[in-house]
C-alpha cells in the first residue's frame, strides 16, 4: 500500500470523513502533531486525540482518549502520528472496532507495507506518508477557519 496515492483518493477520504481519531496526539505546541489536530480542529472535522500517557487531558479543546477503543462514538478516519513498527498492532486496534472507520492515514514518515495491506484488504481507504493538514488546503483550496500556527 506503500507509494502514490492520487487525488481523488485524498480527496475522497477527506472529502468524506467527519469523525477523525488522531492516534498520538501531543499537548506540546511544537509537534506536529498537536499543530495537525488543531488545524482538523479548525477545519471543522470532529476530533479525538489519542495518546495513553495524557488521557484526561485536552489538546486542541477536545479531551484525549487513552485508546481508541475509549472512544465514545463511531470514528470516519484514524489518524496516525506513531513509528512506523508500531502500525501492524494499531491496525489490530483500528480493526477492532466496531463499526470500523473508513479510512486509515499515516503521517509523513509512518510506512508500514503490511500493516496498512491488511486494513486495505479489511475495505479500508488507506492513505500512507501523507499529512491531511497539507492536503486539505491543496485540494479544497481553503484553509481552516482558524490556521494552526507554523512550525517552528
């Protein structure tokens, strides 16, 4: 699953997509990806951090969840800002789940060939080493109500 994605295909996901889970999720401000959960924030899109050692606490106004599974209501698309090794036991979770989410996408730099295969072969729309707070305004051509602030 590694490799070339095509517009219509992020267009689609992000197009069609409400609930997104963002699988570790950071409260400090000069992650990325505490800047891609605010900037999803701002666009509109319902958003869940993820991250077991803040749980109970906010990022981006919304409350962290623990796990996935924590999570109170159905999920569109998960998010993924963790190492690539550690993709194969989080599609175990994301497959998990019921329902299951639409769409799995991985971070730039977070490539997992036969992890991100299975939650394809699973119906998922999958997208890999892409970032939605990138792709978003390149495809909708806006931006978020409120812009994340840039990195440093």
């Amino acid at each position: 699953m590694d490799g070339y994605f095509d517009d219509d295909l992020i267009r689609s996901v992000l197009g069609g997509v409400k609930t997104i889970a963002v699988v570790g999720a950071s409260p400090n401000p000069m992650r990325p990806s505490n800047n891609v959960t605010e900037f999803l924030v701002a666009a509109g899109y319902t958003v869940f951090p993820v991250n077991p050692g803040h749980g109970g606490e906010e990022i981006a106004g919304r409350l962290v969840y623990e796990r996935l599974a924590d999570i109170p209501e159905p999920i569109d698309m998960v998010d993924v800002f963790r190492r690539s090794e550690a993709l194969p036991a989080l599609v175990d979770e994301v497959l998990a789940l019921e329902p299951r989410p639409k769409a799995l996408w991985t971070q730039l730099g977070v490539v997992n060939g036969p992890a991100t295969d299975r939650a394809a072969a699973a119906g998922m729309q999958v997208v890999t080493d892409r970032c939605p707070a990138i792709e978003y305004p390149r495809l909708f051509h806006r931006v978020a109500r409120r812009a994340p602030p840039a990195p440093a």
